[in-house]
C-alpha cells in the first residue's frame, strides 16, 4: 500500500507509515517525491525512479543498469505514481538521510541558464580544460574563477583567456577571474583538477593512476571537508587520477564528523561526480573508427567503470562480443601509454574529452561519461542530471557482460 502525506507544503509518498501529515491522493499533475527508508551510508540520497524495483531494492550496485537484474519485489503503485515514473517525473529520497529534505529540493537550483564554475589548479590539465571551458561554454558558464598555488600562474591565465572572445560578440564566452582559497566553494561546480605527483615520462610505473592515489587523497579530502565547511551545494567535480577511487574518498571525508563517524553532514553522494570515462569512450570510438572489428561499438557500444584498472568496452549491447570487447579495452587502457613512449604526458585529450565536454553535457542535462555513486563505490557509466534527480543508463546487458561489471564493482571495493 502506498501512503501519501504532505510535509512543509510538498507532497510525499512512501510504500510504509512515516512520522508526516497524512493526507489524500494527490491531483493529476501535482509535483510528488516518493521517500525511500533505507541505510543512507554509500549510496546516492535522491536520484529519477525509472523502475518500480528500485523503491523497494535494498542494494543500489551494477544490477541497476539492467533494471532487470534488481533483486526486489515490484510494488503495486497508483496508477498516478506510475504515470509518473514513466513520464520522468518521479523523484525518490532516502527518508533515513540526516539531509534528505536538502536532497529532495537541490533540483530545482539547476534551472539557472549560466552557472559559476570554479577551477582548482591550472596545471597542464586544468589549463587545457579552462580553454575548452572557455570556447565551448558560454550557452551555460557565466564565469570561471581559477585558483592556484602559483599567483604568477593564475595572472596568466587570466590575462590570456580574457584575450580571447568573438569580434562584436564580447560577451558571448565566460569571463574568467581570480578567485581566493577563501571563496572556492561560492560557486555552482567546484572542479578538482589538482595532482601532486605525477610519474615523470619514462618511469617503470605500469598504472600511472593508481601511484597517484597516496598522494592525490588527502588532497581531495583536504577540500571536501572544505566544501562541508562552507556547506557547498553545487557540484564536486573531481578530474584528478585516479578519479573513481578519489571520488568516494571526497564524499567520505566530507561525511566525517570530527570523531572519525560517518554523519551524512557533507556532500550527498549525487552531488560528487567524476570525469575519467570519456576519454576511454572516446579512444574506443576512434579505434572503431580506423579498425572494423570494433565497428559496432560506434552504433550501440558502451563504457564502464573506471578510468584505469577494471575499464569494461562493451563493443555492442545488442551483439555482444567477449573477446573483441576484452580487445577494445585492453587497446583502451593502454593508449595513453603510447603518448608517454612518445616522450609527453598524456593530458589533452583527457581534459577535453573526459573534463571539458563531459562537464558541459552535465551542465546542459544531457547524457554523458561519468563516474557516480553505485553499489557503494564510484563507477563510470552513462547518466544524466534530470530536474527529478540524477538517472543511469539501464538497458540489457549480455551475461557476460554484466560478470565482468561486477568483477570491476568488486575491484573498486578493494581500493576504498
């Protein structure tokens, strides 16, 4: 049985009794968050229903992308509920959440047309990604503030990128400025695009992404729980490798009281996202693209996981290949390393390809790369920001294809 209620002004449902003001069915057409009551530690607080299954689920892992595959008993909703959810309409909220009301009403700020995004660091990467920022983002960036260690560092770019603007059109792109440690989280998006240690080129380290870890966490960490300080509500972008297992140590560190206990009073998992997978998607489609084994992949392929170790290239969904996708993954995973046997860093398609362009889809609500909370870790997968909530890409998944997400689940668990 479904119970609705009515609390500060807003209509509720939720599949048992909770501590609200009951009231009556709601009206056709009248805005309704579903509230969900489970254990609110790992996993997102509010996010779009797109199956039935996933109000009743206790699990939120990989089984999620093939709805299919949830373990949980389908509930009898209202035909209003279900008009809902079909229509993209319907919101869930894990009532158990100490935040849960700021998760049921964050949506509604990503209505703005051009947002504030700040950039932390402008190294190699955060350079390259502040100039694809710069030209490709003025239909949703106002402006892009930009902090470094080096003050010599941040003058440049700001000299330079106010240099740059159509003839006649001067405020067609988005200005860009300084910003003071003291304000970095006075934006919309808060991009992460520090590293401290990067393997000099030539180096015997065979996963680049992973010697970064040790060095790269207690930064994140250091500016998550800067963003729990100032009770950031936008989004945490983290582009540093390796992004996935940072990602989770962002979001725990902002959730950590000063007693070492989670308490739920930093980021919600929905509000942290990293970028690493679109590159890996976009290397799949250009090795598709000059070799016809892997053709498939640009018409239905799809990519998963992480940005390194535990990547899975799916070279079709509908006509599954284990073996030439293992191929694709392994040619995937390993092309930055051509870069570096070059004698450069591979950094400029992954600022574009995986930060710059992934970020703006974000940003316009449309489908993109990204690595968001699932099954307790952060998995790359296909989703979008929808005015209901952040939704991921469910279809079928080939059996083998779906045993090989779940080894990469596993994977990541290992890590953090």
């Amino acid at each position: 049985m479904v119970y609705y209620y009515t609390y500060q002004g807003k209509k509720y449902a939720a599949l048992e009794s909770l501590a609200l003001l009951a009231c009556g069915e709601p009206r056709e057409g009248e805005d309704v968050t579903f509230l969900i009551n489970r254990s609110p530690e790992n996993r997102r607080t509010g996010f779009l229903v797109t199956d039935p299954r996933q109000l009743t689920a206790k699990a939120d892992g990989v089984e999620w992308l093939d709805s299919r595959r949830i373990d949980a008993p389908v509930p009898d909703l209202p035909k209003g509920i279900v008009r809902r959810l079909k229509a993209g309409e319907l919101q869930a909220v894990n009532f158990r959440h100490p935040r849960w009301e700021k998760a049921a009403d964050r949506t509604e700020k990503r209505q703005r047309n051009r947002r504030r995004v700040h950039l932390l660091a402008v190294g190699d990467v955060g350079g390259t990604l502040l100039t694809a920022l710069k030209l490709l983002g003025g239909d949703c960036i106002g402006t892009i503030g930009i902090c470094d260690l080096n003050e010599n560092t941040v003058a440049r770019w700001v000299s330079e990128m106010s240099q740059i603007s159509w003839p006649w059109d001067y405020e067609a792109l988005p200005k860009v400025e300084a910003v003071q440690p003291g304000h970095l989280f006075d934006c919309d998006v808060f991009l992460f695009a520090a590293a401290k240690a990067i393997p000099p080129v030539g180096s015997q380290v065979q996963d680049v992404r992973m010697a970064q870890f040790a060095a790269n966490r207690p930064l994140v960490e250091s500016f998550a729980r800067q963003a729990r300080e100032a009770r950031f509500d936008g989004l945490f972008a983290v582009l540093s490798d390796p992004v996935d297992p940072l990602c989770k140590a962002a979001y725990l560190a902002s959730n950590t009281s000063p007693d070492g206990q989670w308490d739920g009073m930093g980021l919600l998992a929905e509000q942290v996202q990293g970028y690493g997978l679109g590159v890996m998607n976009a290397r799949a489609a250009a090795l598709a693209q000059s070799d016809l084994r892997f053709l498939s992949f640009l018409s239905d392929g799809r990519s998963f996981g992480p940005h390194g170790e535990g990547l899975v290239i799916a070279n079709s969904l509908k006509k599954y290949d284990d073996e030439i996708s293992r191929e694709l993954t392994e040619l995937v995973k390993t092309a930055n390393l051509r870069i570096r046997d070059l004698g450069f860093k591979p950094f400029v398609a992954p600022a574009v390809s995986s930060g710059a362009m992934q970020l703006l889809l974000t940003l316009r609500g449309q489908w993109h790369c990204g690595s968001v909370c699932l099954g307790g870790v952060w998995f790359g997968v296909r989703n979008r920001l929808t005015p209901k909530g952040l939704e991921t890409e469910s279809m079928e998944l080939p059996d083998a294809l779906f045993a090989r997400l779940k080894e990469t689940e596993t994977t990541l668990k290992a890590i953090l």
